[in-house]
C-alpha cells in the first residue's frame, strides 16, 4: 500500500477511536483527545509538502472559526458537553488531508472518472431522500449537495472532493450516531432552512475549506521561500511544483498517472 492510502485508512480509523472514546469522556479527557490528535496531525506533516502544510494550516484556521461561530455562537449544532472540543481543530486538518491523501493514491487516479459519478449519484440521492423521506427535513443538505457539484465541475481538485464525501460523511455519520454531536432541526438565522443530523450534502460545504485553503496558501508559501530565500519543500522540490503534482485535474483512466 502506498503511503497515501495508509494515510487515508489511518485518519479513518482515528476518527473511529477518538469519537468512541469521547462518548463518555469528561472535559479533560477531551484535551488529552486533543493533543493526541495535534500530534498525529504534526507527525503525518513532516513529510509533507510546504504548501500542502499550509494547506492544512488554513483550513484548521478556517475551520476553527467556523466550528465556533455556527456551533458555540449560533447554535446550528451541539456538542455533546456544550463547547467544541479540542480534538475538533486538528482534526479538521487530518479530514482535509486524508481527502487530499486519497486524490493522490494510484486507485482514485486510475478510477477518477466513475468515482466522482458515482460520489455525484450517491450524494444526490443522498440528498434527495433527505428533503422527501427523511425524518428530519434537510434543505441544508439539498443546498451543500449544489455546492459539491459546483465544485467538482469547476474545481481545480475533483478527486479531492470525491475522498471528501467519503470521509467526511463517514465523520458525520459516526459522530452523530455517537452523540459526540446533534446537528439542530432549523437554522438560527431565518429560521426557515431545514437541517438534517447529519446535513446530506456536508461534503460540499466541507469543499469551501478546499478553496480557503487553495486561496491563501500560495500567498503564504511564496512569502516563506522569499524569506528563505529558495524552496522550503523538505523534498527539495519547488513548491508549485510539488502542488501541481499532488493536484493534477481529473483525467481519463488511460492518462492518469
């Protein structure tokens, strides 16, 4: 097994451990979560890229924002002790680089084009059922669903997205099902966009992390090497060099490298 695909089945089986120990764990124990996480997090990047670093670095930030405006401030969703735990930023930054990590593996490349149809099929039904059928109305996750084909269509990371929507519905549905949070029925706001627990389409707005990160990390990167004075890839590489080759755009099977 390459090295991405090992990275991609370990933040999935992390995500599975730390969500069934913080079933019944106390604020404390949380924080011993959150500095096991900080420190896979830490270790998996040391043989990453300079951009991909900040990359991640981004959408931590990014997502750390977003996890205490929509959930501490507004109530969209719950926590299980009421704040967001510590194991909550770091883990955004393992999510988006498992996502990353299965877009570079030999397999996706080989099979990008009926992964992301069948990531499209599935997230549409996914998503249907969920504002005719579902139990809990979920437009929320009808809109995040547009959101996800906007950008597989238009993004420059295609098989991003499609390791996105697997592990980021997997989170959803395991930490969900766990308690370790309860999505609301409504938003806070209008009071009128249905949410589903979890919201179908999640993959989607998880993508927005996607372009914050592709946004500002060239910024950061060519700022590093000016100050550096040359590349700051551990590799050697260029670091526009070592981005465009773990984001190639989506191509046919016989091309894919």
């Amino acid at each position: 097994m390459t090295r991405d695909a090992v990275l991609f089945g370990g933040v999935v089986l992390w995500v599975a451990v730390v969500l069934l120990l913080d079933t019944g764990a106390t604020l404390g124990q949380q924080h011993l979560l959150g500095a096991g996480t900080w420190l896979l997090l830490l270790a998996v990047l040391r043989r990453e890229t300079t951009t991909v670093r900040m990359q991640v670095a981004v959408v931590v930030v990014f997502a750390t924002v977003v996890e205490y405006v929509f959930s501490w401030w507004l109530g969209v969703y719950e926590y299980r002790l009421g704040t967001v735990p510590m194991f909550v930023p770091p883990g955004h930054g393992l999510v988006y680089l498992a996502a990353l990590s299965f877009g570079r593996t030999g397999f996706a490349r080989r099979h990008a084009r009926p992964l992301l149809a069948a990531v499209l099929v599935v997230g549409g039904a996914w998503a249907l059922w969920g504002v005719t059928l579902s139990p809990q109305h979920d437009a929320l996750g009808l809109f995040w669903y547009g959101c996800l084909v906007l950008f597989a269509w238009r993004g420059r990371s295609p098989l991003v997205y499609v390791g996105a929507f697997l592990v980021v519905s997997y989170l959803e549905i395991v930490g969900t099902s766990l308690g370790a949070w309860t999505w609301g029925t409504v938003d806070p706001v209008l009071g009128v966009i249905t949410i589903g627990n979890p919201p179908s389409g999640i993959a989607g707005g998880y993508a927005w992390f996607d372009a914050a990160a592709l946004t500002a990390a060239p910024a950061i990167t060519a700022w590093l090497v000016r100050r550096r004075g040359g590349s700051t890839d551990p590799g050697g590489r260029d670091p526009a060099e070592a981005e465009a080759h773990s984001r190639r755009p989506l191509e046919a099977p016989d091309r894919a490298a």
